[in-house]
C-alpha cells in the first residue's frame, strides 16, 4: 500500500483523455460523421470504440465503480461473438496489451510539434482578441 500513488496516474490520465476530446475526436469530426465516406466513419470510430474500451479497462483498477458503469454501456458495441471483450464485469477482462512495432516517434513529434503550433495561435488570437471564427490571412511558424 506504501506505493499506491494515484496522483502519480491521473494527471497522465487525464492528459490524454483531454488529448483524445480535443484533438482525436475534434480532428476526426468529419470522418466520424460519415462525410468521408462509410468506410471512413466505420474505421474511425472502431478506432475510438476501442482506445476507449481499453482506457476503461486499464482505469479499472482505480475506479471500478465508474468503470463498471461505463464498460456496461460500451459492452452493447461488442458482438456476442467476441467472447474475449464481452464479459459479464469489465473486472473479468485481461489487460489490454500493444505492440510496440505501432509505435513511431517520428509521427508523435511531428504531431506535438503541430499541436503546439494551433494552441500557440490560439493563444496569440485569444490576447489580440481576434475570434477564431476569422480566418487569418497569413501565419509564419519558427521552428
């Protein structure tokens, strides 16, 4: 129990469950809706179905009630063929595993980098009290 530390995982939880709301579903908007195509919408939100089954999974731990909850919704998205992910309790699932050859640094720093870009100009349009409903004629990036 002297290693229990949950301020050590909510901050880097909600980090990227602010990440997923504001750039994955915000950026994916358009895909999700089905203007790209029934493909698109099907492949995109499979992708989000399943990084959020796995979040709630992996947050099981420390909050089962929430997560009981949440996984008793999500389960009616799971076929009743998938005898893997459909349990009677989230608490019954084994702990999602990755691969780390899916990992590419090179695309995670180009996306910080881009990321960063958009909030420094919505900062910069925020203290110029320019909306962002204006385009802007022009923007110079310094790398």
């Amino acid at each position: 129990m002297d290693n229990y530390k949950l301020y050590n995982v909510v901050r880097p939880l909600l980090t990227f469950l602010e990440k997923l709301s504001n750039w994955y579903v915000r950026l994916n908007r358009t895909r999700m809706k089905g203007e790209e195509g029934p493909e698109e919408q099907k492949r995109s939100l499979n992708i989000l179905f399943d990084v959020l089954l796995n979040t709630t999974t992996l947050m099981a731990c420390i909050t089962p009630f929430l997560t009981e909850f949440m996984y008793q919704n999500l389960k009616n998205g799971i076929s009743d063929d998938d005898k893997d992910l459909k349990a009677d309790s989230i608490h019954f699932l084994d702990i999602p595993t990755f691969h780390e050859s899916l990992l590419d640094e090179a695309i995670e720093k180009r996306i910080n980098r881009m990321q960063s870009a958009i909030e420094n100009g919505r900062l910069i349009r925020d203290r110029k009290a320019i909306s962002l409903k204006f385009p802007l004629a022009s923007v110079t990036l310094v790398d």
